[in-house]
C-alpha cells in the first residue's frame, strides 16, 4: 500500500467507525422495530430477514451461515418464532431428513416493514443526492462489502 493510500485509508478509518457505531448505538433496528410495532430480538429478526432478502425457505444451517452464527443458536430462536407463528419448517423435498424454514405471511409482514422502515430513512438520508452519486455510493459500498467479507474469510482460513 502506497503512502497516498494509507493516508486515504487512515483519513477514512474515523468514518467507518462512526458509521458502525450510528448502525449501533443509535438503536436503528429497535426504532424501526418500534415503528411497526414488532416485538422481537436481534436474532429472531435476523433470522426473519434472512429468510426475507433470500424469498425462499431455507435450512437451518444456510440460516446459520448467513447470520454467522452456529446452528443451535439459530435453533434456539426458531423455536420462539415458530411459537410466535412468525416462521414454519417444512420437510426438505431434496433431503427427507432435512428440514426448511420458511416465513409466515406475518414473519413476512414484520420483515417486510423492517426493512421498509429502514429503506425509507435511508432514502431521506441521500435525498440531497444526486442520482449519479446515489449509484456510485451503492457500487462502492456493496463492492467494498463484498472485497472486505471475502478478506476476512481468506484471513480466518490463514489463521
């Protein structure tokens, strides 16, 4: 790494810090959760917006990985959704052993106004964008999401 790019990456560093910590402290998910009126915790709704973003039923361990956690922490939960009416399972049609977690059409509603909730702010954040800067944020980010996830991966598997 050059100078001119540490010195881009340190200047940056304070941002990126920030921004996690306004995606944590400031209680984002528990607002939006509140504006819909949804009682859940931070599992139980990763678990419903995961199945959510994917719009198809999912085992377990798929859950598990896209939440990064083990498959009994997710077993936990889905225990209480399933209770709650939020999710069901179904048998695997490619596996009979299986089993597959879907949404009810109330998980869904939740997940559904999460994360319109959250759109919607995000959108009033960026209105004084323009398009074209809206478009090269979302390029980046997800490009920089996606380069940083696929290097901490290389990283653990080195370690």
């Amino acid at each position: 790494m050059g100078d001119t790019e540490g010195g881009d990456l340190r200047s940056v560093l304070p941002r990126i810090m920030q921004l996690g910590n306004l995606m944590n402290r400031s209680g984002l998910g528990e607002r939006a959760m509140k504006r819909i009126g949804a009682d859940l915790d931070r599992p139980g709704l990763s678990i419903l917006l995961s199945l959510h973003m994917t719009g198809k039923a999912l085992r377990v361990g798929e859950i598990a990985d896209r939440m990064q956690v083990a498959g009994p922490h997710v077993t936990r939960h889905l225990h209480v959704l399933e209770r709650r009416r939020l999710v069901r399972g179904l048998p695997d049609p490619d596996d009979g052993r299986a089993r597959l977690v879907e949404l009810t059409p109330e998980g869904a509603e939740i997940a559904d106004g999460y994360v319109t909730t959250l759109l919607g702010w995000f959108g009033e954040a960026l209105a004084g964008w323009s398009p074209q800067d809206r478009r090269t944020f979302y390029d980046l980010l997800l490009r920089f999401t996606d380069d940083f996830a696929a290097f901490l991966s290389a990283s653990t598997d080195e370690d």
